[in-house]
C-alpha cells in the first residue's frame, strides 16, 4: 500500500511506483517522525499483515511494538537507524527481530535518506532483499560436510547402485545429473552449495527402487497405468530418506523434482518459487541429460537439441532464469 502523501516526495515517478507494487523484495518508507507512509505488498507478506493497517502508524510501534533497541543497544529496525543517525546501509546483512516475523528472517539492506526540495530530511526508505532461505541452505551444506562419509550417505548411494543395476538407463544418469546441477549453482553464484546440490541430484530417484524392472526397462510408450507407477517415484523417494533422521532436508527436495514451474507437475502441483530451488535446479539438470543420453525406447538428441527444448520449455516447465544459466553455460562450453 502506498499513501498518496508518499506520492509528493520529489522525483517519485509512476515506474517507481509499479516496482514497489510488482516487487519481491522488501520496500518501506517512513517520514521524517518515523511514520510508515509507504510498504509494498512483499512486506505484508512476510509480517503476515494487511500493510493497510500499517500506514500512518509509528515504524517502531507497528512492527516492533514499541521496542527500539536489542538487549546490546542496537537498532532493531535499520531504516529508523538510519532516520535518526543518519548512517546509510548499502547491502547489508541484517537478521531482523521483529514479533511480527514468524521465525528467522535475513535480509541484504539498502537504506536511504530522502530529502524535500530545500534539502531538509523528508524520511527514509529501506530496500531489504530476502536471503533467509539461501543463509538456511549454507547452513545445511556445512552440516552436509560434517556427515558427508557417514553410514547414512553409503546407505543412500547403496540404493542409488541398487536402483543402477536394475535399470540400464539410470546407471551413470544420477551422477551426471549431479554433475549438471553442481555446475548450474555455480553459473548462478551458488558455489557454497555445491556438496549440497550434488548430494540431492545424486539421491534424486532414490525412489525408482519402488518401480517394477520392467517398467523401467521397458523398450516402446508406457500405458497410463504404467505412467502412474512411475510418478510414484518422487513420493517413494521422499519416504526413503524421511526414515533416516540426518538426510530429513532432502526430502522436500526429492519430493519436488518433478513439480513444473507452471504448476502443472507431480505430486503436489508446485509452481514457480514454492518449489525448492535445489528441486528445479535438478529438474533442469536431469531433463537434460535425459535427452542427451540413449533411452531403452530412443536414442539420444543432440546437445543443440536439447538445449532448444530447455529454452521452449522455459517459463512453463522450467524456472526460465535456471534455463538462462545453464543454456549460456553450455554454449560457453561447446
């Protein structure tokens, strides 16, 4: 919500408005008493509030419920640390504590000061880009260090041989999807999650443990009963690592890796970012080397072929910004 006051602050254009509205970032404004003038509809969202309720409310009193300072001194809300003190923030990181936050929230900030056409302050805007789920996945990666030679991973990747030795196409087909979906989290800046990424893609069709040999094998089109049977996997493999306690964060990751950005894939009809990140990801990676690899009932298709096929299917069965990634990668490569 945007109150229309907010609207006479100078240079503030129509454009600037459609970016508060249409972004998935964090935008507030305040006025030079701290007053909430300005939120966009990503702030509702993550304070589980109607924003309306917010605006011509104290910042700190709205969010904070009167509490300016930690326990340390510091500032709770940097936008007021920045309206009183006048010190700017220019990404940031920040955990803010606020008792409208269900659980932890980590942001990269940008705050401002703004100014009326005298050069008085006018207020303060804060921008605060949300980077909980990314701290929350490195977290998980370094624990994946720690356990990375235990029993529970060799009792992984012995379902994973079991499932090879069954099934002629998926010998060699986890590892190199592993291997692709390591080298999309680096095009995307996601090196610290590269054990992480590897191990998901690797255990991937852990479930497929569940599917009859010869439905995996089987040489012409599957029948519809059969296709059932197959879209049981995600599920079967969920469950797999649901029963050991250590590898409990890759079950929404094998669960989700055949969900489509559109919504319109298996087994819970995710769409776009509520599906792990891991997940589509993987889904790229594992589409990819399926088309680039011999099949039971087809050959294989050129790499020109395949990467055709990611960007036409882009925004509908992929993330389009995961495609974009890897589809320059692989070009950069040949």
């Amino acid at each position: 919500m945007l109150a229309n006051n907010f609207f006479n602050i100078p240079g503030l254009t129509k454009f600037t408005r459609m970016i508060m509205e249409l972004s998935e970032d964090l935008i507030s404004v305040i006025d030079h008493r701290g007053i909430i003038i300005a939120m966009n509809p990503a702030v509702g969202k993550l304070l589980n509030i109607d924003v309306n309720s917010l605006i011509g409310q104290p910042m700190i009193k709205a969010v904070y419920k009167g509490k300016k300072y930690d326990a340390k001194g510091n500032y709770l809300s940097p936008i007021i640390e920045t309206l009183e003190t006048g010190r700017e923030f220019k990404e940031v990181e920040k955990t803010i504590k606020s008792p409208l936050v269900r659980g932890e929230f980590i942001c990269r900030t940008t705050t401002g000061i703004l100014r009326d056409a005298a050069g008085r302050v006018a207020g303060a805007y804060s921008f605060d880009q949300n980077i909980t789920v990314r701290r929350r996945l490195e977290r998980t990666n370094e624990k994946l260090e720690e356990m990375i030679n235990n029993q529970h991973l060799q009792t992984v990747l012995a379902f994973t041989e079991a499932i090879g030795a069954r099934d002629n196409y998926t010998r060699g087909h986890s590892e190199r999807v592993a291997e692709y979906a390591q080298m999309i989290a680096g095009a995307m800046g996601l090196g610290q999650l590269n054990q992480l990424v590897y191990v998901a893609a690797l255990v991937h069709d852990v479930g497929k443990i569940g599917v009859p040999e010869h439905i995996l094998n089987k040489p012409g089109r599957l029948t519809d009963e059969e296709f059932i049977k197959i879209k049981e996997h995600p599920v079967t493999g969920s469950n797999i690592l649901k029963q050991i306690g250590s590898f409990n964060y890759l079950v929404p990751i094998v669960r989700a890796h055949h969900e489509r950005y559109d919504g319109r894939g298996y087994p819970d009809g995710l769409a776009g970012k509520d599906i792990p990140l891991i997940s589509r990801i993987i889904a790229v990676a594992d589409a990819f080397e399926a088309m680039t690899s011999d099949r039971s009932y087809r050959k294989r298709f050129t790499i020109d072929y395949a990467v055709n096929e990611l960007k036409l299917n882009a925004g509908t069965q992929f993330d389009p910004e995961i495609v974009d990634h890897f589809t320059k990668l692989i070009g950069y490569l040949k």
